[in-house]
C-alpha cells in the first residue's frame, strides 16, 4: 500500500502539470497532491504514510520526473521555491497517522482536526522554505505577507475542501476494513 500511495503521489503531481490546460483560466493550480497526503496518513497510518511520500520525494530527487514543476526531477528540485511542501508533505501524513492511531470509534469531526492538522505541517514547513529560497537564493525581497500570498492565501480554501472529502473517504474505508476484520491502526 505504501507503493500504491507513491504512485498515487506521481499521478497526482503529473495531473498538476496540466491543471492549466484542463482549467485555463484558474489562477490557482489544482493539484490533487495534498489529497494524496491526506489520504496517505488516515488509511496508512503515521509511519506507512510519511513512507509512501518519502518514497515520492525520494523517486524524484534520484532524476526521475515525478514532480509537478520544472525541473521535474533532480537533485536541483531542492532549489525551487515550493521544494519546501514536499518534506512537509511527509511530515503531514505522519502526524495525521499520529492523531487517527486509536480511531476505533472515531467520528467525522476527528478525522477532518486531524486533516486539518496535516494541512497546518506542511504549511509550516512550507512556506519557511519559500520564503527562504526567494530571499537568500533567488534574491528577491520578499515580506511575510507576500509569501502567505503566493504560497498560502490561493490554496488553502481548496485544501479545506480537500481536507473534508479526505476525512470523509478514510473514515468510509477505515470503518468498512474495520467491518470485514481488516481494522486496525493502518490498511495492511
């Protein structure tokens, strides 16, 4: 499971690179990538999920070109401005693991704060990351309000979106493992 949330994490990432073209005029991107990680925390649990990213980061800083931007893969993806997400990313699906761990009797409302905890990780990873590339790399005087601009404001309602039918879809498939025998803490 931990290979089919990696190659989930490809397609979502390679979808993102044609979002403009499915929706030419949306000045946010789509990309179904955080959904991923969402998703890869509440079914796979903190360890398993955090893993099927890492392998996603892993795949595509070796050259091959899984990312959604330019260069699309290589150990020069770390100099991008939104490198940053991705650990992030990792990260989020490990404390999301974390905070369903004993969710036998867990409700809609516990799965969404958990989702909406990973969401808040790879924003606090991410956005740092941002504003660092921009300003010590790339050399542009940037404020604390332009990145929450560019890296945050366009994206978080979708994330909250995302977020909701995440915690929605784990619960459903967690409950009906749990059904057939197949509970626990993680999909095995």
């Amino acid at each position: 499971m931990t290979a089919v949330f990696a190659a989930l994490a490809v397609v979502a990432a390679v979808l993102a690179r044609y979002a403009g073209a499915i929706v030419p005029f949306s000045i946010v991107p789509f990309s179904l990538l955080p959904f991923v990680v969402l998703l890869s925390g509440g079914l796979l649990g903190a360890r398993r999920g955090a893993l099927s990213i890492v392998v996603y980061i892993m795949l595509g800083l070796i050259g091959v070109p899984v990312f959604a931007s330019p260069p699309f893969g290589g150990p020069s993806y770390v100099l991008q401005p939104t490198f940053g997400f991705l650990p992030g990313f990792a990260g989020s699906a490990y404390v999301i693991g974390i905070l369903l761990k004993n969710r036998e009797r867990s409700g809609f409302l516990r799965y969404f704060l958990s989702m909406i905890a990973g969401i808040a990780v790879y924003y606090i990873v991410g956005l740092p990351y941002l504003y660092a590339i921009m300003t010590f790399y790339l050399g542009k005087t940037v404020s604390a309000a332009q990145v929450l601009a560019i890296g945050f404001t366009p994206f978080i309602a979708l994330d909250l979106a995302k977020a909701v039918v995440a915690a929605i879809l784990a619960r459903a498939v967690y409950r009906r493992l749990e059904a057939y025998g197949m509970g626990g803490n993680s999909v095995s």
